[in-house]
C-alpha cells in the first residue's frame, strides 16, 4: 500500500516536472519565434506606433509622480544620513547615483508590469478565450507577428524613455529636499553629480530597463495567448503573468548587476 | 475534395477523435452533425490546421496537411473563410476594419476595390452601410453576418460554419440557412462545410451529412439516407428522444 502510494506520487512528480518543462521549452520556442519575426519583414509600423503610443500614455503619470517621489524621499532619507557627516552636499550625487543605476529601471519595470503588462494580458488573453485569436490564424495571420511583436518593439523602445524620465524627474525631487530642507548650494549639488555619475551608470541603468522591457511584454503576452476557459481565464493569465514578470525583473536584476559591477 | 484517414484526437485521457474516415466531396453543401461535445469543432480545427491530431492523416486537394509546417499552414489556411461559432470578430476594431483585415493582409488590391469588395461582401449578407459600427453594437445576428462577410471576402475555395445558428431566432435562422445555400450557388467552385446539431436544418440545406458519434461516422449520405436510415442512433437523434442508445450527460 505505501509503495503503492509512493508510486503514484513518483509517477505524479515525474510528470508535474515532464510538463513544466515541456512548458519552459515552449516558452524559449516562443521567445525564439519573437525575435527571429521582429527582424523580419512584414514590419507592422502602424501597429508598433500604436503600442508606443499605448504604453507611453498609460504609463507617463504615474512615472512622473512616482520618480519624483522615489527621488524626492531617497533623497530626503540620504541626505539625513550625510548631514551628520556635514557632507549633504553629495545627498544629490548619491541619490542620482541609485537612480540611474539602481531605483529608476527597477521601479519603471515594476510599474509598467503593473499597468502595462497586465494589460497586454487581459487583451490578448480576452481575444484567445473569445476565439479572435483562432479566428485570425485561420485568416492566415500570425498572431505572434500581428500582435506580439509590435508590443514586443514597442516596449524595447518605450520603457528605456521611461526610465530617462524617471531619472530625470527623481533627480528634481532631490533637488528640491537638497535645496529646500537641506540647504544645499545649487551649484554643489549639481557639481557633485556630474562628477559622480558619469555615462557608464546611464548606459547600466538603461540596459536594465530594456531587459526588463523584453521581460514584461514577453511574459504579459506569453501569459495571454496561453489563456484558456472564459473570463476566469482571462484573469488567472492576468494575475500569473505579472507575478511572473516581476519575479522575473526581481531575479535578472540581482544577475545584471552582479555582471554590471564585476565586469 | 476533403478526406480524413484514421484521424485521432485526443485531450489527455479524453479521445475526441477515434480513428476518423470522412470524406467531404467538392462543390457541396456539407453538414457535420453530432451532439454537442462529441468533437465537432475539433474536426474543423483539425481541418483548418489550428490544431493537430494525434494519427491519421487529412487531405485536402491531393496534399496530407498533417505535415505541413506553421508557415506553410498559413498558406494552406487563406483556401478556407471561416465563419466561428460566435462570429470571433476582433472587438477592437469597427465592422469594416474587421471585413477589410483578410483583404489587407493577403492581397495587393487598391484600397477602393477592397472597400468597395467590402461593401459588397456586406450587401450579400444583408448589412451594407455598417462598416462605421463596433462589434459590441451588434446583436448576436448582425455579429454572424458580419463574420460570415468576413469568411466570404477573400472569395475562399471552403467555407466553415461552425454551428451558424445556434441561439438565433427562427427569422434569423433561416436567413443564414439561405445565406448558405446563396453562398455555395453564387460562387463558383467553393464548398460549404457547416458544422451544427440541428438536423432539421440539415435535411432542408444539405446535399451530404455525416453524422459523428463517439469520434467516428455514424452515418455519411444524403438527407434521403438519412431519413430512411434504420441506425437506432440516427433514429434517435431525429426524435430528440431521450430513450435510445446515445446516452446524456
Ligand atoms: N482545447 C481543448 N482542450 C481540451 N479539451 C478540449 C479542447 N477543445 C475541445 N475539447 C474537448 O473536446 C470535446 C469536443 O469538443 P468540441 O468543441 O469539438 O465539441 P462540439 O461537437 O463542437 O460541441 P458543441 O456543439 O457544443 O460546439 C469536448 O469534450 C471538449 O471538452
Ligand atoms: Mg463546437
């Protein structure tokens, strides 16, 4: 009876792990379908344009306020710790430091799975269960090529802008405790910063940022074609996909680093 | 000329498909009959390369398309409209963009003649002048037509209908029966495959049924075979009764 059970469980174990990985493979296959069809002709400009205008829309406010809020409260927080040195005047090179390198790609790519992922999703997880997705492979159309790629590029392009943003305006939310509660001498503040972070932080930070936005529209659209078994369906996708993505955006950005400050 | 060869199907332990011959012969109005979840839509997938069977083989003009790749399925795909069984007409996009997206995507034509083939499809249906509306200010009836005008536009060889008035009411019904039989008239050489568990309609619309059961052929004829058929699963699924061999669940 007990080897019995013992059995069944290892029979049971073995296929949960047969599956999973069957499902890993398809997910590389679908990766390497992506890829190989965003360099490759037809080009859908139209729709790419579409997705940009898409992901900046939803997402611009709420970068702009939560960049000027990380930068204003890192900063504040910094700037508390360096006072008792009698150095805040480098609280603004060390918070644009952490930004760049650090708080704006990862926040970015927390915020845009959040908005814009789940999104994605929700719509093509809608048109799978709702048979538009067949219906458009049996016109002969790719919906990889139709619908992935176009967000796929458009993340590419969209989410490393926004992760300038962040920086930027994070950056005058330290200026503004610097200077307004820490009485920082503009001129030092801005001195201090531009000898601390220099191109090499810029470029990491938005390396980051484009990794995280392969991530999010890979695994936001991965998650919605899957979709199976009407409006629950749609959002159990939603609810996987950008829990996925962001451990995935958690797991890469400890491996990114490691590579960034090592190499 | 369609031909499936010792097709099986299975979703796990569920065999949906069991060894399945059928033959759908050109020019025709074809119905698939059987009772709902014995594998109807699944044939059509099959056929249309959407999904793949486990064994067998499917024939279509001399060419086993169990074997061709994704890129060539996609090819091989543009020969069938399509018309699903809830219309799957894209909700983000107006009546037009919907019947216009086969055109844009698989023919060079000048934007006036796919608009004015648009048109066209759309008047044959009985809807011309809808292009400007969104599918979510459809009713059920209006989305099918407009589906069925998307099916027809790229003037396909096959045409599916899977369960094409299924929920309808009668009025309605019956026009899409007639839009069916207009259809497989008006347009030389394309044939019509329509899936559906209404045998009345059937006899009235079709020149061949094939009737599915457990994931094989029951019976394949003319509505006359049918009529007089003596197969106690034929006879029952023309009563409607309960009592009989085909059990419900
Ligand atoms: N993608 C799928 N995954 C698992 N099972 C499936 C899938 N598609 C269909 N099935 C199963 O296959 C069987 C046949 O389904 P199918 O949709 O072909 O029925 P049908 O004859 O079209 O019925 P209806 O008249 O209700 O549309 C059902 O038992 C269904 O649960
Ligand atoms: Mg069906």
């Amino acid at each position: 009876m007990v080897m019995r059970t013992a059995e069944l469980a290892v029979k049971w174990l073995g296929l949960e792990t047969t599956e999973r990985l069957v499902e890993i493979g398809k997910f590389f296959v679908y990766v390497g379908d992506v890829l190989n069809q965003s360099v490759r002709k037809p080009m859908r400009t139209s729709l790419v344009f579409q997705q940009l205008e898409f992901i900046g829309n939803q997402s611009l406010n709420i970068i702009l306020i939560t960049g000027f809020f990380t930068g204003a409260v890192f900063g504040l927080q910094i700037g508390g710790i360096f006072q008792i040195f009698k150095a805040e005047g480098l609280m603004g090179a060390a918070t644009a430091k952490a930004l760049t390198r650090e708080l704006a790609p990862l926040m970015t790519g927390f915020l845009i799975s959040g908005r814009v992922g789940s999104s994605m999703t929700a719509e093509l997880a809608t048109m799978r269960v709702s048979e538009q997705i067949d219906a458009m492979e049996a016109m002969g159309v790719d919906p990889v090529n139709y619908l992935v790629v176009p967000r796929f590029l458009a993340s590419l392009a969209m989410i490393p802008l926004l992760c300038v943003v962040f920086i930027f305006i994070g950056i005058i939310g330290a200026y503004m405790t610097g200077v307004g509660i820490f009485r920082v001498d503009v001129g030092i503040f801005i001195e201090k910063m531009t000898q601390i972070v220099n191109m090499t932080d810029i470029w990491n930070g938005l390396q980051k940022a484009a990794i995280f936005a392969v991530l999010i529209s890979l695994i936001a659209c991965h998650y919605g074609l899957r979709a199976s078994g009407g409006a629950k369906g749609v959002g159990i996708a939603t609810t996987n996909s950008v829990v996925v993505s962001l451990l995935a955006i958690l797991c890469c950005d400890v491996v990114i680093t490691y590579v960034q400050v090592k190499f | 000329m369609i031909e499936f060869k010792h097709v099986r199907k299975a979703f796990g332990r569920r065999v949906v498909l069991d060894d399945l011959d059928l033959v759908i012969p050109p020019g025709k109005i074809t119905f698939i009959i059987g009772k709902s979840g014995e594998g109807k839509s699944v044939t059509i997938k099959n056929l249309m390369g959407l999904m793949h069977p486990d064994a067998g083989q499917i024939i279509v003009d001399g060419e086993d398309i169990t074997r061709l790749d994704e890129e060539k399925l996609q090819v091989y795909r543009r020969k069938f409209g399509m018309l699903f069984q809830n219309a799957a007409l894209f909700d983000s996009m107006s009546v037009g963009e919907n019947v216009i997206f086969p055109l844009r995507e698989h023919t060079r034509l000048p934007l006036p003649a796919m608009l004015e083939r648009v048109e066209e499809v759309l008047t044959m249906v009985g809807l011309p002048g809808i292009q400007h509306k969104f599918p979510t200010e459809l009713s059920t009836g209006e989305k099918k037509r407009v589906g069925l005008a998307r099916a027809l536009v790229t003037k396909p060889k096959f045409i599916l209908y899977d369960e094409p008035t299924t929920g309808m009411d009668p009025l309605v019904s019956e026009m899409i029966d007639g839009l069916i039989v207009q259809v497989n008239r008006d347009v030389p050489g394309v044939s019509s495959i329509v899936i559906s568990h209404d045998l009345k309609a059937a006899l009235a619309t079709a020149e061949n049924i094939v009737m599915l059961y457990h994931g094989r052929v029951t019976l394949a004829g003319s509505p006359k075979d049918f009529r007089e058929s003596k197969d106690p699963v034929v006879r029952q699924f023309f009563s409607g009764s309960v009592e009989g061999p085909m059990e419900f669940l």
